[in-house]
C-alpha cells in the first residue's frame, strides 16, 4: 500500500476543516477521539485500530523494527490502544510481543490475536504459543480465525474466559463467502466481538452482517477498510470532492474510514499501519464529525462511479 497512499495522501490535505458533532453513537475523551462500546460489557475503545497483517512479519533483530517500535508508541501517545495480530501472520505476535515489552506499553493496549487450527489441542498449542510470543498472560480478545473448527475452538476460549486468560472472544472472517457460516454462528453462540471485511466499495456486510451484530449486542471490528490497495488504485491522482469538508475529513483515507466508522454497528477498523505518518492520519479519522445517511450514499455513488 506504501506507495498508493503515498500518493494519495499528497493531493488530499487540501480539504479545509470545519467544527462539528462526532456520531450520536459515538463519544470521544480527552483526546478528541471517537470511542465506541463493546456491547457485552459496556467497556469503551478508540474507534480506530492497528492490524499486523504481513507488515510487521519482519525478523525481530532487524532494522525493519524501528519504525514499527515507532508506529506503535505513537499509536498510544496519541490514544489509541486497539492492536490486531494472529499467529498465522508469520512473525508478527513475536515482533509486536517485543515492541510491547521494549516500550513498557502492554498495559496500555487492547490485545487482540486469533486461534486457527483444527482440534481442542492444537487450538491449546496455538493458543499457548501466542500467549509466549506476545510476551504476556493476558490477552484481551482470542477470536477464531476465519471461522475454522469454531465447535471446537469456542468451548477452549470460553474457559480462558472464565480463567480471565482473555476477556473476550469472539470469530472473524474477510470472505464474503463465509458471510452464511458467520450469521449462523452468530445465531448460535454468545460472541463479544466478531471481525469481518466492510469498505466503501465492498459493502455487502451491511446487508445482513452488521444489522445481525447490531441486534446481537456483538462488537464489529473491520479489517481491509481500505480494500488492501484497492480503494487507493481507484482515488490515485485524484482530489477530496468539495463534501468531504462537511464531516471533517482531510486525505482519502479518513474518507474511507469514516464511511467504515458511520456505520452505526461497527467499533473499531483495524487497517495494517506500520508508519507513523499513517498512524496519525488514520487516528484523524476518528475526531470530529461523521457522515450522516444522506452524505453516505454521496460516498458510495462516488466511489462507484470511478
């Protein structure tokens, strides 16, 4: 994505700003930013997040881990605290483990990893392996990953629940083709948190996904907010339209996600950031004012219209 945003970001700041409302959904604390609740226990978290994904897959004794130690403590200096990562990302828990110890800031960070695999013990070994990785004896979200084995995986995480091992679980996917799986699962079993793929361009978890998590009381954390580099090929070269200015947005990624953010179900998107410019202005998505229902079908027609 390095280069797509890079281009991105240098013909968007031209938006000028103007005081506003943040979401009636949403409250926001010293800091300015948006936070939104978890529902299963009320507990509030910044409304945007960092995810791991291939990014931090770097050897930990590199120079590679500058930046990203970087990333992170910036991340936090400015508020937020939700960090996404899985044990099939590579390196990726043992690199963010280390950051987090170097830096002091675990305590300081909503931990969220995932288990994928097939099985009661190889879910245990997974599990018990990123709990060394990350370099910690409590991880605040476990999720089952793309939604393998969850009758398997889901017992083994309500018990770390109730050994306060973690404190919430939950199921993610980013295949639309899982969409039927995940709404049955949904149906079935008690989640905190469910994580799923939603964008201005791929909007088909607000059909039935989103509203379902919504009448559930189940958090929703978004990942690929930005289509991978899919939303950026599409806005290259291209200025913020005049509108952008109405909910408080200065570059094209804070355009995509405050669209992701004015959905009223979801919490917390987590796009991979690994530099601290990206840090600062993905977190800029989370003050001030969001789009409203009207100026979200002007995003999408948009976007579409590309």
């Amino acid at each position: 994505m390095t280069l797509h945003r890079r281009a991105v970001l240098a013909g968007s700041f031209a938006c000028s700003l103007a005081a506003g409302l943040a979401s009636g959904r949403a409250s926001a604390q010293g800091d300015g930013l948006i936070r939104r609740p978890i529902p299963s226990t009320g507990e509030t978290v910044p409304a945007i997040g960092i995810g791991t994904s291939r990014r931090y897959d770097v050897a930990p004794d590199s120079d590679a881990m500058a930046p990203l130690r970087e990333t992170v403590a910036r991340f936090v200096a400015l508020g937020g605290t939700v960090i996404d990562t899985a044990p099939d990302y590579g390196r990726a828990e043992e690199v963010l483990g280390r950051i987090l110890t170097d830096t002091g800031l675990r305590e300081k960070v909503f931990l969220c990893s995932k288990v994928a695999a097939r099985g009661r013990e190889a879910g245990q070994a997974q599990i018990a392996q990123s709990f060394r990785r990350l370099g910690t004896d409590r991880i605040d979200l476990i999720a089952v990953h793309n939604l393998i084995d969850p009758a398997a995986q889901l017992p083994l995480l309500r018990e770390l629940k109730e050994r306060k091992r973690i404190r919430y679980l939950g199921a993610t996917t980013w295949a639309e083709g899982q969409y039927g799986d995940l709404e049955a699962l949904m149906k079935a079993e008690t989640l905190d948190v469910i994580q799923v793929n939603y964008a201005v361009d791929a909007r088909r978890a607000a059909e039935r996904i989103l509203p379902l998590a919504r009448d559930r009381g189940v958090a929703v954390m978004v990942n690929v907010p930005f289509g991978r580099e899919r939303l950026f090929n599409l806005v290259r070269g291209r200025d913020l339209p005049p509108f952008a200015a109405e909910f408080d947005c200065a570059s094209w990624p804070q355009f995509f996600l405050k669209y992701v953010l004015s959905h009223e179900a979801v919490t917390c998107p987590v796009p991979g950031t690994a530099q601290v410019r990206y840090v600062e202005d993905n977190l800029g998505a989370a003050r001030g004012r969001l789009p409203d229902a009207a100026t979200r079908r002007k995003m999408e027609e948009l976007i579409d219209g590309l």
